[in-house]
C-alpha cells in the first residue's frame, strides 16, 4: 500500500461531485457503523480513490463527522422542525411520529445512524464513540430547555421534572431505533408511539 493513500495530507481531490460522495459515505456508515465501515468499504461507495478522499475530506474520523453532520441535516431535519412547535405537545409528537416516519422510509439504512455509529467498538474508535454520546447529551439538553421554559409558562404542571422529561423522551427515540434496527414495523413503531404519548397524556 503506497504512502500517498495512507497518508491524509497527501493527494489531491479529484474532480468529483463532493456532495455525492459525502452521502455515499454516510449511507456506508449509518449501514455498518463507524468501526465497521472499511476504507474499501467507503472508497468503493464514493467512487474515489483513497489519496482524493484523503485531501477532500481528512482522516476516517473526520469523514464520519462530516457524514454525520450530513445525516442530520438532510436525513433528519424533522428533529428542528418538531422543536419549532408551539407547545410541547406538539413538539414530542412531532418528534416521535417523525422518528417513526424516518425509520420507516424505504430504501433507508435499518436503524439511526447515532445509535448505530458507535454502539459497540473498540479502544480505537473510543473517541467517537464519545463523540456520538456527547452529541446525544446536548440534543437532550436542548429539549430539557425547551421544557423548562414551558414549566416557566405553566405549560407543564409544576411536579413535572424537565431533566427526566427530556431523559424519557430521549429513552423512547433511542428505543425506537433499536426497535427499528431489529426489525419492526411501522406499524408497530406507530403503536410504541401511541402508548408513550398516552402515558404522557397527549392521547388524542
């Protein structure tokens, strides 16, 4: 194996479509997980040599953050939609019925991509392993603002706990997922659904 195709400040990009790539390399990723995903596994997906990945887009670990941020921003957009409803209401079933929507679109990756990414790995992808659970904590610290702020409004009555709030709805989106990557259907999803937002009152 020559030094140029190890080597991330070697070679140059060729001329390709750098967005197309990108979500190869995400679809790779979300398939068989951070550790599982080979460099032929990704380079064969993208179309480029080893050397143009390299120069376009840095190390491994580097390319799975961008995918990453890809993935979010396109594949799971629905989660920024959901937090600009009106009432919390609104949001969670947003948020749950939408995750429920995305897992089931055919023609996608079993399972979601932050879950997946990293769930088992060894010393050596430690750090994104990390990287996904960090991001996790501050999509949750997002939603526990969102709560706090309704229970400042009277939106939520005064016993409920925004952080465990936030906490179980991260656990039923997470579970979804898990869910999801084992097979479920959407149908079944839909009733995990149902029975969540029941528990939490916002049965219609």
């Amino acid at each position: 194996m020559s030094k140029t195709a190890d080597n991330p400040k070697m070679g140059r990009p060729r001329g390709f479509d750098t967005e197309a790539a990108l979500d190869a390399a995400t679809r790779v990723f979300w398939e068989k997980g951070y550790e599982g995903a080979t460099l032929t596994d990704l380079t064969d997906a993208m179309r480029i040599n080893r050397s143009s990945m390299w120069a376009a887009f840095g190390n491994k670990e580097e390319l799975f953050k961008r995918a990453f941020e890809r993935y979010t921003n396109v594949y799971q957009s629905f989660m920024r939609e959901a937090l600009k409803k009106p009432t919390v209401r609104e949001m969670i079933e947003a948020a749950l019925r939408g995750t429920v929507n995305f897992l089931s679109t055919p023609g996608y990756p079993k399972g979601c991509l932050s879950i997946q990414g990293a769930l088992a790995v060894g010393d050596e992808a430690d750090s994104i392993k990390q990287w996904l659970i960090q991001g996790r904590k501050q999509g949750e610290a997002v939603a526990r603002k969102r709560l706090e702020q309704a229970k400042k409004t009277g939106e939520l009555g005064k016993d409920v706990d925004p952080v465990a709030m936030a906490r179980f709805i991260a656990a039923i989106l997470q579970g979804l997922c898990v869910q999801a990557a084992s097979g479920a259907t959407k149908a079944e999803l839909t009733k995990v659904v149902d029975t969540a937002l029941g528990y939490m009152g916002y049965a219609d």
